[in-house]
C-alpha cells in the first residue's frame, strides 16, 4: 500500500506539473516576466534573455499540493510535514520577491545580499523554534559508524548554517538548462529512500513529491529551457533537502548526497579567495558548471555529466547509510 503511495506521489506531483506549465508558461510571458542575463556570464547565455522566470511558483505548486493530498491520503500529516512545508513555503517567497524585484522592478541583482541573508536566518530561526518546541533532538549524526553529537543549543546555529548554506548552494548550481531539475530529483529520490528506510513515511512522501514535481519541471527546463524555476524555486528546493536531512538525522550525509551542490559553491568561495589573495583565478568562470562551458563543453554535455556525478554521490550516499 505505501509503495504505492510512493508511486502516485510521484505520479500526481509530475501531472501538476506537466499539466499547469502549458497555462503558466504563456501568463509568464503576457506579463513579461522574462529573465536578464548577466553580461559577464558566457555570452552563449545572451540568446536566453527574455526566457520566462519564476517557474519556480509552479514547482512550490505542485510540491505543496501533492505532499497535503498524498499524506492525508497515505500516511498522517505529522509537524515534520508542516515543517517541511514551511521552510519550502518560506524560501521559496523569499526567492520570489527576488525574482520580482530583478524582472519587474528591472534591478538585476535583486534583493541584496543582506536582505536575502537576514530572510533566510528568520525562516531558520523560526524552523529551530517549532523543531525544538516539538521535542526534536538537537543531535547530529556523523557517517560511517553511526556516532551521535549532541550541541544543545549550539543546534540552532547549525540549523541556520545548513538551511542558508544549502539554499544558497542550489541556487548557485541553477546557472544551465535543467541542471538543478536533474540532481534535485536525484538527490530527493536518495533522501526519499533513506526517510522510507526509517519508516519516515511522511517525510518520503514529501521528498517524492518534489521529485515529480522537479521532473515535471524538466520537460520544460530541459535544454533549450522554456522557463527557468529562478531564485522562487532554487531556494525553496535547497531548504527542503536541507530540512529534510535534519529531520531524517543524516544532516551530515547531505554533504555526499548533495555533492554537487557543495563542489559548486566551494568553486565558488575557491575562485573568490584565490583572485582576491593572488590576483588570480583557478577556474575560467565559477560557479564549476560555467568553467567547463568556457573549455568547450556543450551545455547539454555539462549538465548530463553533472546529474551522472550527482547520481553516483546519491548512491554512495545511500550504501553509507543503509549497507555500511
């Protein structure tokens, strides 16, 4: 019954998906809401321009839509259930107001830095507060072994980290085609497998429900994409993986299941530290996926390549927790 549960979960979240994009797509357009490119990005990104953004609000649609109706239906909607609803809630209009303000309000970059952190940390904050009225334990639980640490309230500043970091770092990987659709969908199909390990049964609903709704999205994010998810739905997706691995107690594992994500911010924060120290950059462009466009790859080539990496470090993940 709760194997099939999984499989209609899926199913429905892809439906919504596949079904409401046709409609959206063209409001999108109607209302211009069309994303710039950044001139300093690799000029092949130019021809993107005008491609609708926001795609996100149909992927925090569809997530939020199946989770309620496949957990009522299947299992008990439990406050992991609207915990994880609210951080994805949460970040995904935080993501939304800087989509806004970058296609409407014409301002590229958005919300500034401090406007988007000062949100992020609130969400977290208010996350820490009803996990901790719940009773949740404050431990995190380290690979390879099983061995628990418990920070009492220094858990609130890993919460904070992880949730702001994690939200962060898919937002910086979405930067080609279907590339965030393709390793989210796999990294939330390997945490959906290790919540239903644990008989987490509404967690592994959620997590399933963002896999179809994310491969909906790909049929129309797939290159060349029709609609792009924006911060609306990077963020939203990188707090629900991050929630979803401290709920499951394997908030460490992220780092493995999440792989790609972390390389790509440490890309990043390398590139950063490297021109500012030395004068110099080790990667053609940063974010990671930008370099190999800039040696020659093809987009189509980068991201297939990256949702293969992705895999393996989902399995690897898994074979750690499970058979190890």
């Amino acid at each position: 019954m709760l194997e099939q549960a999984l499989f209609f979960t899926i199913l429905m979240g892809f439906l919504i998906t596949v079904l409401f994009s046709p409609i959206f797509i063209p409001f999108l357009k109607r209302l211009k809401f069309g994303q710039s490119i950044r001139e300093e990005g690799p000029k092949s990104h130019q021809k993107k321009s005008g491609t609708p953004t926001m795609g996100g609000i149909m992927i925090l649609f569809s997530i939020i839509i199946t989770s309620l109706v496949m957990t009522g239906k299947f299992a008990e909607p439990t406050v992991k259930t609207y915990l994880l609803l609210l951080v994805t809630f949460g970040f995904g209009v935080l993501g939304f107001l800087d989509d806004f303000i970058k296609v409407v309000m014409k301002r590229n970059l958005g919300l500034t830095s401090k406007q988007k952190l000062l949100g992020q940390i609130i969400i977290s904050i208010v996350f820490y507060l009803i996990y901790k009225q719940s009773g949740f334990s404050t431990e995190v639980t380290l690979p390879f072994g099983g061995y628990s640490i418990d920070l009492g309230w220094f858990y609130l500043f890993f919460v904070i980290f992880w949730l702001v970091g994690f939200s962060n770092a898919v937002n910086l990987t979405d930067g080609l085609d279907g590339l965030v659709s393709g390793t989210a969908a796999i990294a939330f199909g390997a945490y959906a497998v290790l919540a239903w390990n644990q008989s987490q049964f509404e967690v592994a609903i959620f997590s399933v429900a963002v896999v179809g709704a994310v491969l909906g999205f790909l049929v129309f994010n797939a290159h060349p994409a029709k609609v792009f998810m924006g911060d609306t739905g990077s963020l939203a997706l990188g707090g629900a993986i991050a929630t979803i691995a401290i709920l499951t107690k394997l908030e460490i594992l992220l780092i493995i299941i999440g792989g790609v994500f972390v390389i790509e911010t440490l890309s990043v924060i390398l590139q950063v530290i490297s021109f500012k120290t030395t004068g110099k950059r080790i990667f053609r462009m940063s974010p990671l996926h930008h370099h190999y466009e800039l040696s020659g790859w093809s987009e189509w080539r980068v991201v297939v390549t990256f949702w293969s990496v992705g895999l393996l470090f989902a399995i690897l993940g898994i074979y750690i927790e499970v058979w190890m």
